[in-house]
C-alpha cells in the first residue's frame, strides 16, 4: 500500500522512473481524471 513518504526509482536502460506515494494514494477513480505534472529531465545516462 503507498504512503504519502514513498519515493519508488525504477532505473532502466536509457531511462529513469520517479513514482510518488503521495500521487498512489489517491483512489483509482480519480487518478484516472487527474492531470499530472510532466516534467522534461531531458537525456537521462
């Protein structure tokens, strides 16, 4: 179960992933209608 404190980093190959718990936490529903911030990180190595 995410925590509002729960940093996930998934590292692959020509990329990086930052999940937070605080954006987990929210119910399905309305995760699926909430807007996220995108941000550019350019190229990850």
């Amino acid at each position: 179960i995410p925590k509002e404190a729960v940093v996930i980093n998934i590292h692959l190959i020509g990329a990086s992933l930052e999940l937070f718990g605080r954006e987990l936490c929210i119910r399905p529903a309305e995760r699926a209608v909430r807007k996220f911030k995108t941000v550019h990180l350019g190229e990850l190595y």
